[in-house]
C-alpha cells in the first residue's frame, strides 16, 4: 500500500538523499574542525594506544555536536517527507518544495525534538557501552523500546499539529496508547525489507564488478543509495498512514484493517 503511495509521488525519494548528502556535508564540517583543533590525532591515539594524549574537553563537546547535528539533519528530512506524504493521504499532491515548506515552518520544535533525541540516544548508547551483564542490557533495550513507543508519532504530530516537542511527545504516547493500548508488538518489520533491498541493488553492483570493478563500484553507488531511499520514504508514507488512522482518519490507499494490525497487543 506505502508502494502504490509513492508510485504517486516518486520524488519523494529526493527527501532521504537529501538527508544523506546533509549528513555527509556535516560530517565533512566537523572533520574539518576536528581536523584542525587535533581532535583527530587525540582520537587517533586513544584508539590505537599510539599516544598518551587524553582527550578534551573540546573533542567530547565536537563529538556531541556531530551527533546532535546529524540526528537534525535526519529529522528535519524526515519531517519534510511526513508532511508530504500526509499531504497525498488527504487527497493533495505534494511535491518537495511543499513538504520542505511544511518543515521550515516547525523548524523550531524540530530542531527542539533533535535535540531530545539526541540526548536521549547518546545516554542510552553510553549506557549500553558502561553495562556489560546480561540483565543490565536488557534494562537498557527495554527503556529504549518505551522510549521508541512513546515518541513513534512525535514527528507527523510536530508537523501536523503545529505543537513543541514535549507535548508531541505526550500526545504521541497518547495516540499509541489509545489505538494499540499499553503493552504492543509490531507486527511489520521494514528491516527485512530493507534487507532485500540492499541484495537486489548489490547483485548487478556485483556482477558488473566480475567484469569490470570500476563500473561495478559506480552502478552499486547509484543503486544502493536508491534502494535505501525508496524504502526510507514507503517508511515515512507508512508512519504517516498510522498516524492517521490513529487520528481516527481513513487515509487514502490504505484500508483500516491493515493499519489496525499493524500492532498487536500483548
């Protein structure tokens, strides 16, 4: 169903490549900075033992920065690619400049959200990294997958409901909790699609590299990327469709008994 939305709207694939050359162009800002301040080096030295340089204060405020600003970068494309895709669902036909519009529009409570969550992932990647017990990481996982629950709808309600992110995140708990109740269980895993996807864009990478590595290297750069795209926006199409059926709405394309069973009750 989130295929035949995006057969509809090819372009909206342009919204994870975009978030993919923003991250690439970030990375490159701060490799530059990190670069010139000899974060490199002192990073260099603490993974290969190579130095007795410690690392600064300066290093672990550019590494949180780099973290934050990717996970911006992230969201907001995201944000756009929602906004779009609820656009289609109502019975419009959206387009980039539309769903960018959308987004700048809640540029602040976006940028407000990717710093929540940025924070949040950076305590539980620490945590997950200090815990080395069994029981421990499993504490860890289940605090994250509330934590995922509870803020699955934080991104179509900023754009659509024209609130901050702290009441985005209540109101996201809300409307899981209303519509699937408190314990559920997905049953839909775009893992495995995107597992497929990436083999069947790197079979003709791989076969053109037997003949000749250069044009295998240069069709799996293209091909790759796209796949992951595509599955990245029938993703974002699909998070849009639930959170209108958890609005109580019938979104376009989509039949209610498909969304319903979406999750599970435990």
């Amino acid at each position: 169903m989130s295929w035949s939305v995006f057969m509809k709207d090819r372009e909206l694939i342009l919204f994870p490549l975009m978030a993919a050359c923003g991250v690439l162009i970030v990375i490159g800002i701060f490799y530059g900075f990190a670069a010139s301040t000899g974060t490199l080096d002192r990073l260099n030295a603490a993974t290969t033992g190579a130095g007795t340089e410690e690392t600064t204060s300066l290093d672990i405020v550019l590494g949180i920065a780099l973290y934050a600003s990717t996970t911006f970068v992230v969201i907001f494309f995201n944000a756009a690619l929602v906004a779009a895709a609820l656009e289609r669902l109502r019975g419009g036909d959206p387009n980039i400049s539309s769903g960018l519009r959308v987004a700048l529009k809640h540029l602040p409570a976006i940028f407000a959200w990717a710093l929540i969550s940025a924070t949040v992932g950076l305590i539980l990647q620490i945590a997950r990294g200090r815990t080395d017990n069994f029981l421990g990481r499993l504490a860890i996982e289940m605090v994250g997958g509330v934590w995922a629950y509870m803020t699955f709808f934080v991104v179509p309600v900023l754009v659509a409901e024209g609130i901050g992110p702290i009441q985005g995140i209540k109101r996201s708990a809300s409307l899981f909790r209303q519509t699937w109740g408190r314990q559920a269980t997905s049953s839909f895993a775009f893992m495995i699609v995107y597992i497929v996807a990436v083999i069947l864009a790197v079979l003709p990478a791989a076969l053109l590299f037997a003949i000749e590595p250069i044009l295998g290297i240069v069709i799996g750069a293209i091909t790759i990327p796209m796949a992951v795209g595509c599955v990245q926006a029938i993703e974002g199409i699909f998070k849009a469709a639930l959170y209108e059926f958890a609005n109580g709405e019938s979104p376009l394309e989509f039949d209610r008994e498909t969304l319903s069973s979406a999750y599970q009750a435990l």
